[in-house]
C-alpha cells in the first residue's frame, strides 16, 4: 500500500495517475499538512474512486489542542464525513507529551464506523512504545510515524521495534523523506507493509509577482511528481514478501 498526501487539485491527478492506493488529503503541506478545504474533498470524490483520507488539523505548530479547537476540528470532521471521505488523520497530545486519550476518543467516536489514522503527533510522544498500545485501545486503524526522527529511514529502528510490538494489531506505516532510494530498504529493514509519501518536485508558478506570506519561493509551488509515484508503486509490488 503506497499512500500519497497532496494539497491540490493537480498533486491528486498525478498522485492517481500515478497508482497511488490510497491519497492523505490535506492543505497547506507547507505547514506539515491542515484540514483541507469541503470543495478539494467534494472534487476528489467525484473524481476518482482511490480512498481518501482527510486531515484534522486546524492549524500548524504543536498537537496540544484547547477544547475551543478540538470544537472546531469536530465540526470539520463532520462536514467532511458526510461528504463521503473514507477516513480520517489526526493526533492530539497532552503538554507532557502524552496522548490526549480525552481527544483522541471524541474523534473516533466522531469519526465512527470511519477509521482514524493517528499522524506524526506520534513521532512528539514521551514513550513511543507506551503510546502504541494506548493507541490500539482507543481504537486507532494506524500510526503514521518517521520513528521519532526527521525521516523514516533515520527513525528506522524505532519503526522496526514499532512494527514487531503491533503484531499486526495496528498497521505501523512508515513517512516523512521516503523515495525512491530509500523505500526498498526501510521496508526491508521496518517489516511494514504501508508507506507514506507526497512525492513532490518543484514547479514554476507562472504570473506570480509579489511575495505572499512566509512562502520563500513565492516563484514555484511543490506539486506530487506523477512518474515518482508511479515508481515508488512499482518497487512496492515488486519487492519480495
């Protein structure tokens, strides 16, 4: 299962056309991925018939949330729901670094009979080992997780060690910098058996002449690279199981 997160209409055509089993819809991957917009999900539900699962974020930064938030992030998860999504992301922690199991519940319960993937809050946890098992009894489908590094391959032990606690009871499903050179290899070494990646490149915006925002390429936008898809789609079926 080779998952793509895009934030656009034309990361999703590519990410499709390129054989992506599953797509993370979201905006703003700039900010490590929000809640996307009612009309990108109603597009890409008309679209095609690829899975689609929705972010719950309402805002970058930290996974520490007030309840004024989690109210809000509730009312998009429904919105969202009845529009036909097949599921949901989301993680929430206490300011310990803990899950916020208070949280966690109100969107599976929200979420319900939809599954919950929990995202890389997991990779902020005090005890990932700890965490994984406080996540399986809240009901979570899978953890998203670069093992507590800045890239997957880096945190590959930590996803090994992840992989091997499960016992198939979650679905642990390595992100964050897989590609081509190096998605052989983590599955070889993690024993997982779903991936995560945007697969993105560089493109030129055409028009564009003022700086909008924090954007430090006002100039070019980061669209998923259908052809890198298509070959990260390829190593997974090709590889032994």
């Amino acid at each position: 299962m080779m998952e793509i997160c895009i934030d656009c209409i034309e990361s999703a055509r590519n990410a499709i056309n390129g054989g992506a089993m599953r797509l993370e819809i979201c905006s703003a991957l700039s900010e490590g991925g929000l809640t996307p917009s009612p009309g990108l999900v109603k597009f890409l539900k008309n679209y095609s018939t690829v899975p689609i699962y929705a972010m719950i974020r309402m805002r970058s930064g930290n996974f520490v949330y007030s309840h004024d938030e989690m109210e809000s992030m509730l009312y998009d998860l429904k919105i969202l729901k009845e529009l036909g999504v097949d599921g949901f992301v989301f993680g929430a922690l206490t300011e310990e670094g803990d899950i916020n199991m208070e949280f966690c519940l109100d969107i599976i319960k929200a979420a319900s009979p939809r599954p919950v993937t929990f995202h890389r809050a997991f990779d902020e946890v005090s005890d990932p080992y700890k965490s994984l098992e406080i996540l399986i009894d809240l009901g979570f489908e899978r953890i998203l997780t670069s093992g507590q590094e800045n890239s997957a391959e880096k945190g590959i032990r930590i996803i090994e060690q992840l992989v091997k606690q499960a016992r198939e009871r979650i679905i642990i499903m390595p992100g964050a910098g897989i590609t081509t050179n190096n998605l052989s290899l983590i599955k070889k070494q993690s024993g997982a058996n779903q991936f995560h990646a945007s697969a993105r490149k560089r493109k030129i915006a055409s028009g564009t002449k003022i700086k909008m925002g924090n954007a430090a390429n006002s100039d070019s936008v980061m669209i998923t690279d259908e052809e890198s898809v298509r070959d990260l789609v390829k190593i997974i079926k090709e590889f032994p199981k």
